[in-house]
C-alpha cells in the first residue's frame, strides 16, 4: 500500500509541476524525495520476503 501511495505522490508531483502549480527546482527536490522513500521501501520489501 504505502508503494503505491509513493507512486501517486510521484504521479501527482509530476503533473502539479506540469501545470506550473510548483516550480521546478522545488518539484524535482520533492520527486527525489519521494523516489529515495520508494527505494527504501523496496528494499524492505525484499527483505521480508526473502526471510519469509
């Protein structure tokens, strides 16, 4: 659930900078955010089906 919900922040974040709703550099800074918080969560992800 929370993998998805990183995914529609990215979705959303990216078309609130398409419709000049955030300025670029502030987007990209929330984007890259949001991507370091979906890495993690994939790697907690794995991890707890590779202990299962």
């Amino acid at each position: 659930m929370a993998y998805g919900s990183v995914c529609d922040v990215e979705y959303q974040l990216s078309l609130a900078q398409g419709l000049s709703y955030l300025e670029e550099k502030v987007a990209a800074n929330v984007i890259s955010v949001a991507n370091e918080t979906g890495r993690v969560l994939n790697r907690l992800l794995r991890s707890l089906k590779s202990g299962s």
